[in-house]
C-alpha cells in the first residue's frame, strides 16, 4: 500500500500549508503577547555587588601580574583580610534564600508562562486534530522503523501503512518544535516563539528552587586568591625597551654611514 499511495494536490494547499502558516502565525503571536505580558525581573543591590566583586577577583588573579606587587597586594587584602576583608564579611553575613514557592511574583511568571505556551499549544493542537484529522500529509525522504509510527501517524491507524508517513497531527507537531530557525530568523534569538526553549526553561525550574550558596562561593575564591602568586610580567621592561631603542638607533647609525662613505 505505501509503494501505490499517491496523495490528492488538494492536500497541499488545504493542510499541508496551512498547518505551517497557522503554527507560525500563532508562534509570532504568542512572542509578541509575552512581550506585552512579561514584567521586569526584581534584581537585589547585593546580589549585583556580590556579582561584581566576584569578576573583579576573578580579573585579578588572572591579571594581576600587569600591576605593581603593592597594588596587587593591596587589593587581595581588600578581598582577603581576615576581619574586614569582603569574602570573610560576605561569609559571616545572614542570608535567607528565598522560596520559590511562596513568591507571589514568581508564581505570577509560572502562571503567565502557561497562558502564553501550554494553552494555546494545546487550544490549537486540538482545534488542528478535530479540523484535519485523517489526513496524510508528507512523507519524510528516509526509512524508519515502525516504532516511529505512534509518533508520525497520531490519528491514523493503518497498520499496513508505512511508517515514513506523516499525519496532519504529528506534522503539526513537528512545526512546533521545528521551525525553531525561522523564529531565530525573523524575530532573533532568545525569542518567546521558540518553544524548544521554553520547555528547557521549565525543566530547569527544579534548578532554580534550590539557588547556589554564595558562601560556598565566596569561599572557593578566597581561597583561589590566596594561592595566587604576585609574578612580575614587567620585570625590566625598561630595559628591554631601551634595548630595542639603541638597537634601533645604531642600526640606522650604520646605515647613514653607509651611505655618508
């Protein structure tokens, strides 16, 4: 049956291509209203300073070597002291991570998040399968197994079909996690259509119930700092560059006397 199958050219124009037009319509959609819906994200002082602090004795250990040994040792002892230095103050300071949970603002992201995504996901998947069901729309260019039919032939059960064919419903499926490079496209990246996206953002939303320690932290890059060795890259650089300078100057020397003789 799948060597004699000829699909009718009115397939094309009355479902192939509208589910493509209508899962990109609604992925421009739903990026636009999660612009209008989105709201700005609460960002707290010492969290930036604490940040902040970290780049700069990051910077430092890799290039402390461009400055004087003083410089260098009085900004470890601004990061390292033992009773005044900002990671031993950061350490000892009191902080209560905050629960996810019990955050009305970040409730109110998860619920606008599903209004955004998962509703209408679901809304026009099913408006698709009730409109276009039973239809076979495009086969892929390659062989696949038959465990890959419950995959590409949802609403469809012939057995005796190939399992290369799609239906109306996997082929709407598959425009919605596949047209992740149009979006990239048309509305950049880090756009609110790409749906791949959004999914890893709520599989990692295990990850951000439970924040990282910053004295944990703190802590490793008071200690990466305090091995860290003052080693002069610009010992006798003044002599070096003197150096090329006479150099320099005795070889055009030469060269005028040259051509004086």
């Amino acid at each position: 049956m799948s060597d004699d199958l000829v699909l009718d050219p009115d397939i094309r124009v009355w479902v192939f291509l509208p589910i493509v037009i209508i899962t990109f319509l609604t992925g421009i959609l739903r990026h636009y209203v999660s612009i209008l819906i989105s709201s700005t994200k609460k960002i707290e002082l010492q969290q930036v300073m604490d940040s902040q602090a970290m780049i700069r004795s990051r910077l430092l250990r890799e290039n402390g070597k461009y400055l004087p040994k003083q410089a260098f040792l009085a900004r470890r002892h601004f990061f390292n002291d033992e009773e005044l230095g900002y990671f031993k103050v950061s350490q000892k300071r009191q902080t209560t991570a905050p629960n996810p949970m019990t955050d009305p603002s970040m409730m109110t992201d998860m619920l606008k998040g599903n209004v955004t995504n998962v509703l209408p996901m679901i809304l026009i998947g099913g408006w698709i399968n009730w409109t276009f069901s039973g239809f076979v729309t495009t086969k892929v260019p390659f062989p696949l197994t038959l465990r890959f039919k419950p995959m590409l032939q949802r609403g469809i059960e012939l057995a005796s079909l190939d399992a290369s064919w799609v239906s109306s419903a996997s082929w709407y499926f598959l425009n919605v996690f596949g047209l992740r490079s149009i979006y990239a496209l048309v509305l950049g990246e880090n756009n609110a259509a790409d749906q791949t996206r959004v999914m890893q953002d709520q599989m990692s939303g295990s990850a951000m119930a439970m924040p990282n320690d910053p004295k944990q932290a703190f802590k490793a890059e008071w200690e990466a700092l305090e091995i860290c060795d003052h080693q002069w890259a610009l010992k006798n650089v003044e002599n070096e560059l003197t150096g090329v300078s006479v150099s320099l100057s005795e070889t055009s020397t030469s060269g005028e006397g040259r051509n004086g003789n």
